[in-house]
C-alpha cells in the first residue's frame, strides 16, 4: 500500500476531524430528541422505534448484496451482542429521561475504559500500567461527577454508567465476532435482531405515537443513524490520535441543548469530571492504536 503524503495526511484529518464534529452533533441530538419524546412515550417503546427505524435505513444494503451478508459463521455471538446492547440501549435511553444531557454524555466517555478493564479480565489481554493508570483516572472521572457522599447517587447516572458496562461487553463480543464475520454482517445482524428482540420490552408500556410524535422518532432513528456513519467516517480518514479529541464536544453539545431546550444547568463538576473521563478514554485509545502498529524496520528482529 503507498505511503500517504504529509498533505494528504493532513487532508484525511481535516475531513476525520468534520466527521467527528458532526457525529458529535448528532448523537446530542439524538439525546435531545430522546429526552423530548421521552416525554410522552416511554423509553422502551423510543428504542424499539430507534431499532425499527434504523433497521430500515438499512434496507438498500439487502438490494445491492441481497440475501448474502446475512450467512454468519458466528449467529449465536452476534445475538449475544444484540442482547447485550439492548439492555444497553434500553439503560441509556431510560437515563436520558432521569438525567441531564451533558452528564448523560460525561459518564458515556466510561465504556471504552470499561472495556479495556473487561479484556484484561476476560480476554486476558496484557494492560501495562499506562492503561492501567488510565483507568483508574477515568474510574475517578466519574467519582467526580456523580460525587457519591456529597449528593445523592441519582438512578439516571447508575443507568448510564450500567449501559456503559454492557456497551463494553458488546465491544468484546464484536471484536470476537469480526474475526469471523464482516462488518457488514455485523452490522445487518444488529438491526435484525434487536428490532424483533425490543418489541416485548416496548408492549409492556405501548401507547400508539401521535401526529408529531412519529416526527419525532423518524428524527431519533435518522439522527442515530447519521452519528454513526459519521464516527465510521471520522475514524476511517482521520488518525486516531487527530480526530479523537475532537469527540469531547459531543459533551459541550450536549451542555448546550439541556440548557436552552431543557432548562439544564450543568454543574462545574460535570465538565470537570467528563473532561478527566475523556482524557482517559482518548489516552487509552490512542495507546491500543499504537501497540497495533508494527514496530518500524530497524527495530524488528531479523534472521541471524
């Protein structure tokens, strides 16, 4: 594969750092749009519609590769991904009906730190102590916003910070999964079988969306839709170690909307806490994005 010039790699990270902005954007959205529903229809019935939604926004993949995609070599792994990211689901969209907006993105930054946890226990993946330091600091992150002993642990952040531990199994599951399957296989499956998987939950509270409503949902299931297809853009033009940071004003954004829609006022602690949580998450992630790159010529071990 050619090497990338200076000015195409700056190119590539311009448009990962644009990517990232407008992922941001839209997953506060996104939340916004949650927490407005939220409402007036339950949470569970919201991610049913989000899985519906989202599963058909997929449909024009089924046109252009047919029924092929769907030939897993692993089902039984991707259906324990799609059962554990419900219940994710479910915990976070419960949260941001509890909870500020800009907490609710805060203590989101935890899962990719809960992950790396998980795959030193389960996986048995080697964590050195810079990770490990890294946790530890993200772990306190979330002391700082939830400031257990001086305030009361509120439900919302116990959901958000649950979600965010099974969004850390899934992401186990997935990268065993990928080792078998495509992306796009991965990706087919999710909305397959969630959509199915999220309708019990959604008749226990059903009540049929009213006229502006469907608006509403339609928005949420776009606007999901969107953010990731942004956040795959981002991290597939951009270096990690460019476009990462630039996911932390997905918290600003999400400040930003509580407040002039939902009359939030976000605490000194919450900006504090997520940033050190941030920071974390991004040290962490860049550090894996490392240790996968081969060491440089001179430094390999050769024959002799």
């Amino acid at each position: 594969m050619r090497a990338l010039t200076d000015s195409e790699r700056r190119s590539g990270n311009l448009r990962g750092m644009g990517w990232m902005f407008l992922s941001g954007l839209c997953f506060a959205a996104m939340h916004a749009s949650i927490r407005h529903a939220g409402e007036t229809i339950h949470p569970f019935e919201i991610a049913f519609f989000r899985n519906l939604f989202g599963f058909l926004a997929l449909t024009p993949l089924f046109l252009r590769y047919g029924l092929t995609p769907l030939k897993a070599k692993r089902p039984g792994l991707l259906g324990l991904r799609a059962v554990i990211n419900l219940f994710a689901m479910l915990a976070y969209f419960t949260a941001l009906t509890l909870t500020p907006l800009a907490d609710v993105a805060a203590l989101g930054f935890t899962a990719p730190i809960f992950a790396t946890g998980l795959a030193a226990l389960i996986l048995k993946e080697v964590v050195g102590w810079r990770r490990g330091a890294a946790i530890a600091v993200g772990f306190l992150g979330a002391m700082i916003v939830i400031r257990p002993g001086f305030s009361a642990v509120e439900l919302g952040h116990a959901l958000v910070l649950g979600s965010a531990l099974l969004w850390a199994c899934a992401m186990l599951v997935i990268k065993r999964a990928a080792q078998y399957d495509s992306s796009l296989t991965i990706t087919l499956y999710m909305g397959l079988m969630m959509t199915p998987l999220s309708l019990p939950f959604a008749l226990t509270v059903w009540t049929w969306p009213q006229g502006g409503e469907w608006l509403w949902l339609i928005a949420i299931g776009a606007l999901g839709g969107a953010a990731q297809w942004a956040l795959t853009e981002a991290l597939r033009q951009g270096e990690t170690a460019v476009v990462m940071p630039v996911d932390f004003f997905k918290l600003i954004w999400a400040a930003v909307l509580g407040f002039v829609f939902f009359q939030q006022q976000p605490g000194l602690f919450t900006f504090l806490g997520g940033a050190v949580i941030f920071a974390a998450a991004t040290y962490i992630a860049l550090r894996e994005s490392r240790l996968r790159q081969p060491p440089p010529p001179a430094a390999r071990s050769t024959p002799g």
